[in-house]
C-alpha cells in the first residue's frame, strides 16, 4: 500500500472509532427507547413518570446535538472482534487509540485523567489532566467472529455502577436456583444505593474473575432489551418486587432487562460471577466495522 | 406538591418540604464532590473562612463542573457523605445528589433541619438550566473544584426531610 493510501486508510480508521464512541455516549439503542415508552405508559404514578419522561428527553437532546448523556462520560473500554481472513497489527491498535482521544474530544468527555506517579494518582494528590483526550482506554478485549472483517465494540463504563459492580465466587451445589438466589441478593442493596434507577443488570458468569468480567462486558454489548431468556426475565421481574423503583422513588421499575452471558464452566462446586448494575443511562455501547 | 425556591433557602421553606416532592431551585448553588468537600470541612472544623463562599441557606449539587455538564454523583461515598454533619451545621440547606444514604445522615438532616434531594442523570436536560459557572475555591481540583454555578428552574426531588427518608424500609 503506497504511504498516501496508508495515511487515508488510517484517517478512516480514526474518524469510525471517534463516531461509534460519540454515538455510544449520546443515544441509546432502539430497543431500550421502545422499552422506557412502554414503561412510561404502563406507569401511574405521576412523579416516577417524569423521572422516565425525563430520561427520555434527556436522550432525545444528547442525541440531536451529539452530546453525552452523562457527564460522566465513562471510562472506554474495547472488545473487538476478528472473522477469518482479518488481521490487525500495532498500527491499528494506534489508531484506535487516536480515535478514542478524538472522539473523547469532540463529545466532549470529561476532562478526569489523573496526573502522577502510582501513589499520586492513588491518592489524586497532583489533579488532573485538562484535556477530555488525556484519558487512557482500558486493556482491550479480543475475541474471534464468523463474520469476515474486524467489528469494534465501544463500552463507555461509569463510576456510579462500578462503586456498585461486584465479583464473587458462589457455591453453586449443581444448582441454577442458588447462583440465582445469591444475584438477587447481591444487587438489591447496591441497586438501592446506586441511585440512576431503573437499572439494567449486566452479569458474567465464568471460571476466573477476569473471564467473569470480559463476560459481563460482552453481556452488555450483545444483551437486548427485547430479546431476553428465561433465566434474564426471572432476576428483572425479583429485582422489580424489590420496590426500589426509579432513583429509589419506590415502585415496580427498579430494572429494565438482564444481560446475562454465561461462559465455559469449571468442573468444581465453585462458579465466579461478574454483576454490574448498569446505571439508567448504560449500557452506552456503539459498535463499528472495519 | 411542587414548589419553586430561591435561593437562598430558608429555614421555612425545609419545613414546607416532604420527601417526593419536586422543588425548582432558582438562584446560585454550589457544585462540589468527593475531593473538594472534605476540604471544605476541614476549613469549617478550624473555623476559618472560604473567600467568596456563604454557606447558610445554600444548595451543594454533589457534581463535578465540566464541558461534558453537571450530573449527580454517588452522594453515598465515604467523602460525601461523611461530610453532611458539618456542611448542615455550617448553613447547608439542601445537600443534592443521589443513591440511598444511611439512617445516621437521615438524622444529621433532622436535627439542622437541612433535605437530602436526587436529581435524574439528565446531563444534556441540565445543561439548558445552567446560567452561569465559575471555580470558587481549590481551582487545583479541576472538574472537582468547589463551583459556583447560576440555575434557573432545576428540578430536583426531595429524598430525605423531617426525619422521613424514602430509602428507610
């Protein structure tokens, strides 16, 4: 490839990956706006209605205006995907790199990298760094596709629900209804205390924390509002007895779906298992093809 | 009920308030969050003043300030929430965030007859309420500094008042 084509393959690279973070962060996916209307219909209580109402405008405006939901516009993670035939080299992941600072950029995304050596910025004792671009991306996730071509998810992943994101190892003694029991109590007081509700909860189940966790991630990328299994529709409809309801208001919408992803299992009694409850305005996924 | 406010606010008004109540605050507030109030109190604990800052009858929004807006943060943190007893001592009347807070706070709010009130996370919804912003004080905080921010009719709703929460079960 001559180095002008390189040059032009790369900027088109760069501007996919600044346009799915930008519409990652400012709009949701149709499913989920049917799903709030068909909530805000189905509600009586005038106040939890203009909570709903008010989530649903809130997204009409950042997506006019491509601006984000949230101000806290998330941590950026990847998982990308490879179909047979495809390859990626450092040249890309560098340019996935740059469109992320781009897209960070252009939200804009806030300015929350924090400056210093490991100790300072555990402590936050030296500020933070002005630029909305300065924000790193966190490790990216690889796995393999049918598809032919390369596909890039992009996860914008809040503060609120990872203060409430929980790994735990669970007995599962060869039953579902345990590993199900110990989800519902797990949530319900860190769904209380998260407050952006109705949530959607995110699960991985897997054989190690890190396999749990990638799952979690793939759940809120792959999971949908209109397609949920039985075992989903079970833990929505026990977190939404709970009477939490919208930012805690009491009533039945304290949970929107379930995004479950179940991985390869390990021959014990044990079963680790990723929970996050994505906050009203997550998941804040967009995906593109290269 | 709803009621429209100005700030600052005053005794009076908290006694009008009851849990689920929307209120539409007009006036100046501050906006700060986990790094700049324990700062805050620390200055309120040495009785030393902060230039430019009056906190009786005031608004905290537990936001950071930036280019991407204000939205509420977990007012549940351990600096958050740690910091109501002297915030509400000091002349704090409505501590503004959001996610369910302790039974201890809930008394905290009583006794300096002070609300606790959540805002949905409607970013782009907010950024049409906002006049005015400006760093007050720690401008070393960046996004976490202690912001004075100009509102015009914010909607927020009452979660904790009179004793009464709507998180106790």
């Amino acid at each position: 490839m001559l180095k002008t084509e390189k040059n032009k393959n790369d900027n088109l690279v760069i501007e996919k990956i600044k346009n799915t973070l930008i519409k990652a962060s400012s709009s949701f996916r149709p499913d989920k706006i049917k799903l709030l209307k068909d909530r805000v219909k189905e509600e009586k209580n005038g106040l939890l209605k203009w909570v709903l109402e008010s989530i649903i405008e809130n997204e009409k405006i950042a997506k006019k205006n491509k601006t984000p939901l949230c101000d806290d516009t998330g941590i950026p993670h990847i998982l990308l995907e490879v179909g047979p035939n495809s390859k990626f080299d450092y040249r890309l992941l560098e340019n996935i790199e740059k469109g992320i600072s781009k897209g960070l950029e252009e939200l804009p995304g806030r300015p929350m990298a924090v400056r210093g050596n490991d100790i300072q910025r555990i402590e936050q004792s030296q500020g933070l760094y002005h630029k909305s671009s300065d924000l790193k991306l966190a490790p990216i996730g690889i796995k393999k596709m049918k598809k032919d071509g390369l596909k890039i998810n992009i996860l914008m992943q809040g503060g609120g629900p990872e203060i409430r994101a929980t790994t735990k190892r669970v007995f599962h003694q060869r039953k579902i209804s345990i590993i199900i029991d110990e989800i519902i109590t797990l949530s319900k007081d860190e769904i209380k205390r998260l407050g952006c509700t109705p949530c959607t909860l995110a699960i991985g189940i897997g054989r190690t924390h890190y396999e749990a966790n990638s799952l979690m991630l793939e759940a809120m990328i792959r999971g949908r509002f209109n397609k949920q299994n039985k075992i989903e529709k079970e833990i929505t409809k026990r977190l939404n007895e709970s009477n939490i309801g919208p930012l805690g208001l009491s009533g039945g919408n304290t949970v929107l779906a379930t995004f479950l992803c179940v991985g390869p299992q390990r021959a014990s009694g044990v079963r680790i298992v990723s929970l996050r409850p994505c906050c009203i305005i997550e998941p804040r996924v967009a995906s593109c093809f290269l | 009920m709803s009621l429209i406010l100005t700030t600052p606010i005053s005794d009076l008004d908290i006694k009008k308030m009851s849990v689920r109540d929307i209120v539409y605050i007009s006036g100046y507030i501050y906006a700060g969050r986990d790094s700049v109030l324990p700062k805050i109190v620390d200055l309120i604990k040495k009785k030393k003043d902060i230039k430019g800052v009056n906190l009786v009858g005031s608004v905290i929004f537990h936001t950071a300030v930036s280019s991407a807006g204000v939205g509420p943060t977990s007012s549940n943190k351990v600096e958050i929430e740690s910091s109501f007893f002297d915030l509400s001592r000091a002349g704090v009347k409505i501590h503004l965030g959001k996610g369910a807070l302790g039974d201890k706070t809930v008394k905290i709010l009583k006794k300096f007859n002070s609300v606790y009130a959540v805002v949905p996370p409607i970013s782009a919804l907010l950024s049409s309420k906002i006049l005015e912003k400006k760093i007050v004080a720690f401008p070393e905080e960046g996004m976490e500094a202690l912001h004075l921010l100009k509102v015009e009719k914010l909607p927020i709703i009452v979660a904790i008042a009179n004793g009464e929460s709507i998180y106790s079960s």
